[in-house]
C-alpha cells in the first residue's frame, strides 16, 4: 500500500486534505469519491512533501506546476458545479504555499466583492501573466469557465513539458563543461606552478610546448582577474547595443542565424506563438488582442518585432500569413500552414498543429544538438588537457634525460 495525499471537498462545500492508504492513485481517488467527497488532488505523499519543503526554500517563488494544478482543480470544483466564489476559498483553505495561499485569498476576496474572476487575476501579474486573466475573461464571457480552466491547465502542462525536455538534455553538457574547466583551472593553478618550480631548480633550456605551458599558467596565475573583467565588460557592451528595441531586434536577428541553436529557438518560439494564439483565439478573445498578449510572451525581440507588424497587418483587415511568409526569422513551414488555416477558415485548428508540429521538431532538434555538442566539447576539452599533459611530459623528459 502506497500513501497518498490529497486535496477534497465535501458536497456542503467544506475543504478536506489528508493522506490515504491505496495500492494505486485511481484506487485512492474511487476510496473518496465513495465517502462522498470530490476530489481535487491526489499525489504520492512522498512527492508531496518534497514540494512543499522546495516550495518553502525557494523563499515564496510561485511554480508553474501550482499554476497548473491550481487551473486543474478550479476547473474540477466548477464542473461539480461549486460556484466560483465557494472554489476559490476552497483553493485559498488548501494552498500551502504561504505566498500563493495569500494571493488566492486575495483573488477570493475581490471575486467575493463583485469583481470578475479575470480582473481579480489581473490584479497579479507577477503570478497571472495577461495570457492567464485574458483566457478567463473569455471563458467567462462565453460561460465556459470550467473548460478554458481546463484549457489553461493543459496548455501549461505541455509547456512546461517542453521546457523539462530542453533543460534535461542540456545537463550533461553543461556538466562536462564545468568539469573541464575545473580541471584546466586545476591543472594551470596547482599542478604546472609545482612542476615549473622543479624545472627552475635544474636548469635546464625546456622544449617549446612546456615554457608555452608555463607561459600559460603563469599568466593565468597574475593576470586571474581579466577573465572577470572580459566578463563584465561583454555583458555591458551586450546591455549597451541592447538598450533600445532596435537594438534588440537586431541582437535577436543574430541569435536566430547560430547554427543549430538559432533553428531551436525560433521552433520553440514558433511552437509557444501558435499554441497560445489558438488557445486565446478558442477562449473567445479578439484576434488582435489575442496576438498582442501572445507576441509579447516571446523571449526573441526579433520574433516580438515580427508579432508587432503581424498584429498592424491584421488591424489593416489583411490574413498574417503572407506577412509570416516574407521573414525568414519565422519557419517557413509555419507561415504556410498559417496562411492554409486562414484561407480555410480553420485557423484555430491549423494553429494547434503547427505547435503539435514544431514541439516534435523542438524535441528532435535538441537531440541532435546535444549529439553534436557532446562530442565536440570532449574533443575540445581533451585536446586542451592533452596539450598541458605532453607539455609537462615532454620537459621531464627533457630534464630526465639531460640528467644522465
């Protein structure tokens, strides 16, 4: 039997939270149902109290995951049928994340007071993007509430899948990078200053490729401190070339013509457009304001800059995907199957597969990606060690045999 916790209600309304025997969670959760209580939440009670305890270190920072499973479990209250206001306290009663138990009880209040549910979100846009309170403002326009929660909750899932699937491959190589330069620093700091001092004590004229080991760690040794500075003085040139749009736009031109990774991150930006666009476009929000809210989500300035003109072209009364069609920066597949969906009168549907489609093309990208930079970062790194390794070998054995 496997412990379980879990978030419920009772038909009268009253929030109910604890933790139950079961050999699995669709065991645990018909248990429930069957003592006449809807059920909410459940999860391995382990689990549970591993996120509670990394919700409480990370000082109040608000997850994507308690977004989630906050839409989630609204959307399973006002199925049942519990009215807003009684499911936000419910929500409130259950949090427990200080921080966002605050915020609900906030968002309850104002929802109590006689503020719509979306203004009562909007309210916080630190937690709630405009993404967020604009799709309930449309599901309450359309008194679909209980699904566009529904909506929100899936849409955040699949993206926070996505984002998983890129942080996990880029693991290992951030691993190996780090590790190489542990060593290199090692070897440059500790291990060669011992060395040349031996080499120094013999006397001995030492081959090219040691003294230029030498040389190395030795400059390395003084001058430490111009690494930090190169550093700093980068950063700044990166925010003083980037301080205005324009400057950004360009900056984000570039970005988008690296090898391998340009390709990745305008398919996850293409990808990220297209799935909130349809999202916001099923929730009943206008098109325009749709496109304004979704443009600004994206990290690219180039590609913002791009969702700028796209949004003017169709306050002109004139379809995206010609537009999409003329810039390169956006994937030309994309743009095509923008224009089919619009030509057709489908272009919700159309939307939704063009993300389908570039999710998949994200996840195969990032493969390839990491195969490629896998190898090349051994490589690197171990032709470098190799180098300081023969340098120092090459004058040991020059001291070694000139001592016979």
């Amino acid at each position: 039997m496997i412990k379980f916790s879990y978030k419920a209600m009772t038909p009268t309304g009253e929030a109910r939270n604890g933790v139950i025997e079961a050999p699995t969670p669709a065991r645990a959760a018909l248990m429930l149902q069957q003592n006449g209580l809807v059920v909410l939440n459940i999860s391995n009670s382990a689990s549970a109290e591993s996120s509670v305890s990394v919700s409480k270190s990370l000082g109040g920072r608000i997850s994507a995951q308690q977004l989630m499973e906050f839409s989630s479990e609204t959307s399973a209250l006002l199925d049942a049928k519990i009215p807003l206001e009684e499911a936000l306290k419910t929500q409130a009663d259950l949090c427990t994340h200080p921080k966002f138990k605050e915020i609900l009880t906030e968002v309850w209040k104002d929802v109590n007071g006689g503020a719509s549910f979306a203004d009562a979100l909007a309210r916080h846009p630190k937690v709630f993007e405009r993404f967020y309170s604009n799709m309930v403002r449309g599901g309450e326009a359309s008194g679909s509430l209980e699904l566009i929660m529904q909506r929100i909750a899936a849409l955040m899932e699949r993206r926070q899948a996505l984002r998983a699937k890129v942080t996990s491959a880029m693991i290992y190589p951030s691993l190996l990078l780090i590790m190489g330069i542990a060593v290199v620093a090692g070897l440059m700091l500790f291990l060669i200053p011992k060395l040349t001092e031996m080499f120094a004590e013999s006397g001995q004229l030492l081959p090219a490729s040691t003294r230029a080991v030498i040389a190395m760690s030795e400059f390395n040794r003084n001058y430490w401190w111009l690494t930090p500075m190169l550093v700093l003085g980068g950063f700044g040139a990166f925010k003083f070339s980037t301080r205005t749009e324009e400057g950004k736009t360009k900056w984000g031109l570039k970005v988008l013509k690296i090898p391998m990774m340009g390709r990745l991150i305008a398919e996850a930006e293409t990808s990220r457009f297209c799935r909130m666009l349809s999202a916001l476009l099923d929730g009943q929000v206008p098109i325009l304001q749709a496109i304004s809210i979704t443009g600004g989500t994206l990290s690219n300035a180039a590609l913002r800059s791009l969702m700028g003109k796209v949004y003017e072209t169709v306050q002109a009364g004139k379809p995206m995907g010609p537009l999409l069609q003329q810039h390169p920066e956006f994937p030309q597949l994309a743009s095509r199957m923008v224009t089919m969906g619009e030509d057709s009168g489908e272009l919700g549907t159309m939307l939704n597969k063009v993300a389908d489609r570039y999710e998949d093309k994200v996840s195969a990208t990032t493969d390839r990606f990491v195969s490629v930079l896998e190898p090349i970062m051994i490589v690197v790194m171990g032709i470098f060690v190799a180098f300081i390794v023969i340098g120092m070998m090459q004058g040991m054995m020059a001291m070694s045999t000139s001592g016979r």
